[in-house]
C-alpha cells in the first residue's frame, strides 16, 4: 500500500491531527507526519508538541495514497501560507489515485487554491466564504470524488474511519471502530452511532 502523508503546521488542531494517525495505522494505511517547520517538533493551537516523522524539505512525495491536513487556528491559515504545499495538493488532484482529506478550517487551503469548485464540501462555520464555488453541505463529514471532509474536532474520529472506509472498506472501518468500543453493540455499521 502507497504511503500517507499527514501536515503539521504550527498551531494544527490535535485532535484531528493524532486521531487521524492513530486510526489509518489501526488500519495497516502507512502514515507519516510532517513537520512545515524547519524541526521535527510542531505545536499544536492547545500547546502540545508532537514529533513529527519527517520534515517537509528533506520529504520526496512520491505518488501517496493521502494527504491529510488537519484544522485548528493558526494551523490552518500555516498550511495555505506554506506554499510548497500548494504544488503537491495540485499534483494529488491530478493524480489518477491521489486523494486528499481535510478537516475543520483546513479545507480553507483547497478552496483558496480552486480545487473544491463544483464539489460538495463541508468546514467549521465561518470559513464557508473559503469554498469558491463549492456547495457547502451542512454535515460533519463528506466525501466527494477524490475528498473526505470535516468540520471540527469533534468529528475526527468519524473523518478518520471515513478514510479508512474509503482506503480499505467499510468492514474495516467498522472492524476498527468496534475494537475502539465507538459502537454500542458489536458488528455495527458505521451509520449506528452517526445517523
């Protein structure tokens, strides 16, 4: 299976960010972190430092399954500034298996740079005005083509099975969130415990 790449920019929301990790590598998906900054260490918007896996600069991207961009402020107005991001968020929508998955404020860097144009979308409240010529739908998760978005912290856990249901399959995504006990009985579909 091709490599993940997760971003960390300063100021990156943790618990999207470390939830979404945790998952896909409960799920077999490799996954790395990288660090925008010039050091392995990034904080996050609550102040936890986390150590990144690799540094963006010294990173060859060749062909990833994923690249996940968790939300939080600053976090996400870092990503979009970083702009040797830009290029490789392009390439990924152009790749015929690329796929790309943000959460919160993050999807605020695909819109600025046009690649959420006709495409159902969702984001945290008051970065709507980001999505140019996206439909906002207004649910915690939503998959559109080569997209899985969220809209806040609270829905990382339901994002991060999301990948893996778009990665490997519903039953493993459903097989991983029973073994977190996120279900109220065993063998539930992913549907029991969202609506």
């Amino acid at each position: 299976m091709k490599e993940s790449f997760l971003f960390l920019a300063e100021g990156f929301e943790e618990i999207e960010a470390l939830t979404a990790v945790d998952v896909l590598r409960r799920a077999g998906i490799p996954v790395k972190t990288v660090s925008l900054t010039t050091a392995l260490q990034v904080s996050g918007a609550h102040g936890v430092t986390v150590t990144a896996d690799l540094i963006f600069d010294n990173t060859l991207f060749s062909n990833p399954e994923w690249l996940i961009l968790p939300g939080g402020m600053p976090g996400a107005m870092n990503l979009y500034e970083f702009t040797p991001l830009h290029g490789l968020l392009k390439n990924q929508i152009d790749s015929p298996s690329g796929r790309i998955a943000a959460i919160c404020a993050a999807p605020l860097v695909l819109g600025q740079l046009g690649l959420l144009e006709g495409r159902k979308v969702t984001c945290y409240p008051g970065f709507e005005n980001y999505m140019k010529g996206a439909e906002i739908v207004n649910a915690p998760v939503v998959t559109d083509d080569k997209f899985v978005l969220a809209n806040g912290p609270s829905t990382a856990l339901q994002w991060a099975l999301t990948i893996v249901s778009e990665t490997k399959g519903k039953e493993v995504a459903t097989e991983i969130a029973n073994g977190m006990l996120l279900y109220p009985k065993a063998n539930a579909g992913l549907g029991t415990y969202f609506g």
